[in-house]
C-alpha cells in the first residue's frame, strides 16, 4: 500500500507525506514551492484568482481542466499534473493570452488577472471557441473588481486561436505519464502522523476500487467521503468543519460512467458537472439550462452528481431533475447493494436514509417522454455562479388535453426538496388550462412550508411557487390566451 501522495506541478514531480496531505493546493503550491502566481482572495471556489489546469493522463491521453485549487486539498490531487501560471510564458517571453491581456489592458490592480489567464488557458486546453458566448460562459467563475471585463473579453477575441500553443504539450513526458498512469491504479493511505493525539490520528485513504472503500468504510464508518471536494472544502476552509479520516473517490473508475439505454439513464455517483453538461447539452438541454449556470467551470470539473444529493441540500441543483424523473439511487456497503427512490431519500434536514459505510454508487432515472411538457426553474439573486433561492422541475403528459403522469418537485421550500404529491394527485386527469393550473398553484403553497433567510423571503418563495404553475402553462402554450382575454 502506498504510504504517499505523489503528483507533478510544472512538471517536476512532488511526493508528500505527512500533515501536508491535508494542505490546500493553493496553499502548497504558494508556500512550499513559491509559486505565488496563483493568487487566494475567496478561499471559498467563488472568485477564481486561484485558477490552475489540473491533468489527468487516461487511456493515452491527456485531460487538463481549469479548478480553483483553494478548495482542492493535496489529496484530491493524487496521481494528476497541475500547471501553474508560472508555466505559461518561455524564457522570459509572455504567452499570447498573457500578451492580449497587456495590449488590451486587461488589467489594472492585477490580483485577478493570473485566474482570469488560466480559465482563458483552460478553455484553449478544451479547444473551446474564443467567442463572445463561450468566453462569457467561461469566464463566470472569474471576478475582478477593477479592471471591468469588457477589455478581458477583447484581449481573449483578439487571439487567433488556432496559432496558440497549448502549454500542456510542452509537458509531453512519457516517465511521468507512466507513472501517474500506475498511482491512480494502486491504494494509498496517508497518515498525517505528526497531528495525531492517540485515538485521533487523522489519514486520507484512497482507495481504486468500491468494495475497497465499502469494507474501509465499514471498519471506519465515520471516515468522511470527499469526491470532488466543492462542497466539503468550503466547510473546512471556513472552520466550520475538520478533516480527519478521510476516503477520497478521486480514483474510483467504476463512479464515472454514464450510460443512456432507451428511456433510461444512469450515471455513477462520481461523473462531474462538466461531464453531465457534455451530456444534456444535445440529449436533455431542459436540465442543461440549469447546468449551464450551475456554479462555475472551474466548479463543475470538480463538484459531482453524488455530492449534490449527498450534501442534502433542500436547493441542490440536481434534486427537482432528479425528483420528477424519478431517480432511483444505489447504495452500497460491505454487506450489499440496495435501491432507494431519491423521493424517499431524504428524512429531514441534512437527514438521509443511508446505513453505516454506505454511500452513493449510482443513480439511474426514467428520461422524459418527447412530448412531454418538461420545465427546470432556478432562481436565484444572480444568474451566474449563485445558489439557488427556489427551485422546481415540472413533468406531465398530455392525452387530449388531459393531464396524466404529472410529476411536481420543488427545492427552497421545505428542510428537503420534495414531490408536492397532493397538488400532482389533484392535477392528474384534469384539463391542460390557466385556470386549472392557477388553482394548482393556490394547493401547492398549501404543501409546503418555507423560512426566510439571506436569499429570500418567505413570502416571495410562496408567491415563486404559486405563480409557477402560471409560467409553467404560458410556456408550454404557443397561443397564451390570457393576454388575448
Ligand atoms: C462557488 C460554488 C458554487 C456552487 N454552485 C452550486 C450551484 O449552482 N448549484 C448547486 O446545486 N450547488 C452548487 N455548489 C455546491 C457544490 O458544488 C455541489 O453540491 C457539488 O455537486 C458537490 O459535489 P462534490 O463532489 O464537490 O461534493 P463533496 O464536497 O466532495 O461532498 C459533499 C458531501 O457529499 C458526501 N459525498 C460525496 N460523494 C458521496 C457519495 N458517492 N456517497 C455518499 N456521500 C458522498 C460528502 O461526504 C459530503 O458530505 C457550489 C459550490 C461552490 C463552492
Ligand atoms: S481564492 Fe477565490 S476561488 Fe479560490
Ligand atoms: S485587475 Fe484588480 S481585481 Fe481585476
């Protein structure tokens, strides 16, 4: 069993033991190898000055994704290359990106301005176009608060990108390639032995496999699962939580896969946002509306599906999709596997229905019929990188007018996000019309009991969740027939 990290940055190999293992990468990469190019202003994934490429090296080749490395511990990193802005420009010579951002005065203060060239970086690695949409949508985790973002956007459509060298192949090295190829392939166990008082010694296990991590996690039912950290990360980095064992499913295979089979689809607990947004975007672009604006790049190439519903948030993204097409979870431990409907799942605030050692291994769910009416809303203060203040997903059929199968789910308005099953039974049968949906709305705050707090009120979550059943009805009719009355 290996008793160390091991990684690359800039290519120069990095081996940790120890305490340092519970360190952040931005921590690490500024204080132990003086890379002070990445900057730390949130601390929290929010503003992106933290930005660096992470790699992964499988099946031949190579992957490199934009993150923010504050909220990435080093044992989230196990087996991958990171590169650094630092890495960006050749003896002495700034890289293109770098030079557009000069010539266009893409920055004053400069203490966002290595962020912003990474996660434009990042999407040269994607070979994504350097156009007005996708520099918009790739920039949405970045934040600068003096230069104004119009002269970044200019600096980035200034580039010719076909002529940009990607940095990563300057990094082609077929030692390191083997090498990361086998770490990912074989189980560490870190001991921060140095922490530790007797009793409480804190370690990270990483196991290849999940009946490896099935029978550690029986033996340790209190090791906490960290997968791609976004949400885990910030309660530690804001003290309101304490790593101490640990079991990270940064090396679990059989957690990222996604299969669609006619009406269905699964997808292991592990498969990240990125990688879903792939998905829907031709397949379910209802639910890709919402990924679209979920988070931010740098959080959606780490932050997974399983995470979202295991951090049991009542506005978790994914939990109205997952609602109204009802998703079925598998969960797993050393004694077996079993399946629970994700409307069951969730008992109470932060309350799930998972036995000692178990977690999350897949999710598979019944995908909207073609001519179904299916809606996603999430509002939230802001359109770009913000939590939700409610939340709903909307399923029906329609035979003749009539409303069958309806499926109703709402985030933001109870301690979990639920069916509303009383306003679905009522619905069901009933005509397709602003009436009837009007009266839907008026039965369904009747269902569900919301609290004020820093997104909203109470009051403006109900009045949300009556008038939705309304937008609902305008936005499946091609004709709305209230404004003509
Ligand atoms: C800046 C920022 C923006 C965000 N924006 C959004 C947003 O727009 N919408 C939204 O819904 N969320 C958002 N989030 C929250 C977060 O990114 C998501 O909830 C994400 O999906 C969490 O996944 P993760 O893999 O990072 O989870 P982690 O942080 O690794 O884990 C979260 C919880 O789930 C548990 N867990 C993880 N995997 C499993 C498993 N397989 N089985 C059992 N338990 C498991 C962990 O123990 C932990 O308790 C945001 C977070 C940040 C920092
Ligand atoms: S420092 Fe703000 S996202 Fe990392
Ligand atoms: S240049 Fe100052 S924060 Fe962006």
């Amino acid at each position: 069993m290996r008793d160390s990290l091991i990684f690359y940055v800039n290519g120069m190999r990095q081996e940790v033991r120890g305490e340092s293992v519970f360190r952040t990468l931005s921590d690490f990469l500024r204080k132990e190898l003086g890379l002070t190019g990445t900057k730390v202003v949130c601390a929290e994934g929010d503003c992106g000055s933290c930005t660096v490429l992470l790699g992964r090296f499988q099946q031949g080749r190579w992957n490199y994704d934009g993150v923010d490395c504050c909220i990435q511990y080093l044992f989230q990193i196990d087996g991958m290359h990171v590169i650094t802005v630092e890495a960006l420009s050749e003896d002495g010579v700034l890289h293109p990106i770098q030079q557009a951002m000069v010539e266009h005065f893409g920055s004053q203060c400069g203490y966002c301005t290595p962020g912003f060239v990474m996660a434009l970086t990042a999407l040269l690695e994607q070979q994504i176009p350097f156009n007005r949409e996708h520099v918009e949508l790739g920039l949405t985790g970045n934040l600068c608060r003096c230069t104004g973002y119009q002269q970044i956007f200019e600096a980035a459509f200034s580039l010719d990108q076909k002529s940009l060298p990607k940095v990563s192949e300057r990094y082609r090295n077929k030692e390191m390639e083997k090498e990361l190829e086998e770490v990912i392939l074989s189980p560490a166990v870190v001991q921060a032995s140095s922490f530790s008082q007797p009793g409480d010694e804190k370690s990270v296990y990483l196991p290849t496999t999940v009946s490896e991590a099935a029978l550690y996690r029986a033996e340790h039912p209190q090791a906490r699962i960290v997968s791609g950290g976004t949400d885990v990360s910030v309660q530690v980095n804001k003290g309101k939580s304490d790593f101490k064992k640990i079991i990270s499913l940064s090396h679990l295979k059989e957690l990222d896969f996604l299969e669609n089979n006619d009406a269905t689809l699964s997808f292991g607990a592990g498969v990240n946002w990125t990688e879903l947004e792939r998905y829907c975007k031709s397949n379910l672009p209802e639910f890709h509306k919402i990924l679209k604006v979920f988070g931010s790049p740098q959080i959606r190439n780490a932050g997974t599906i399983g995470g979202n519903i295991a951090n049991a948030s009542p506005i978790a993204d994914s939990l109205p999709f997952l609602l109204v097409t009802d998703a079925v979870l598998e969960l797993t431990n050393s004694t077996g596997t079993r399946h629970v409907e994700i409307k069951d799942f969730f008992k109470g605030y932060k309350k799930m229905d998972l036995m000692p050692g178990e977690m999350i291994r897949s999710i598979s769910l019944k995908l909207p019929e073609k001519n179904d009416i299916f809606r996603l809303y999430k509002v939230s203060k802001r359109k770009d990188l913000d939590i939700s203040s409610f939340t709903a997903g909307m399923l029906l059929s329609l035979n003749q007018n009539r409303m069958t199968k309806v499926r109703l789910a709402m985030g933001g308005v109870a301690p979990v996000a639920l069916r509303l099953k009383k306003t679905e039974d009522w619905l069901n049968g009933k005509d397709f019309s602003l009436d009837i949906m009007k009266q839907a709305g008026r039965k369904a705050v009747q269902e569900i009991s919301p609290i004020s707090d820093v997104r909203a009120s109470k009051d403006y979550r109900l009045r949300l969740a009556e008038n939705i059943f309304e937008k609902l009805y305008y936005e499946s009719n091609p004709q709305p027939t209230a404004y003509s009355a």
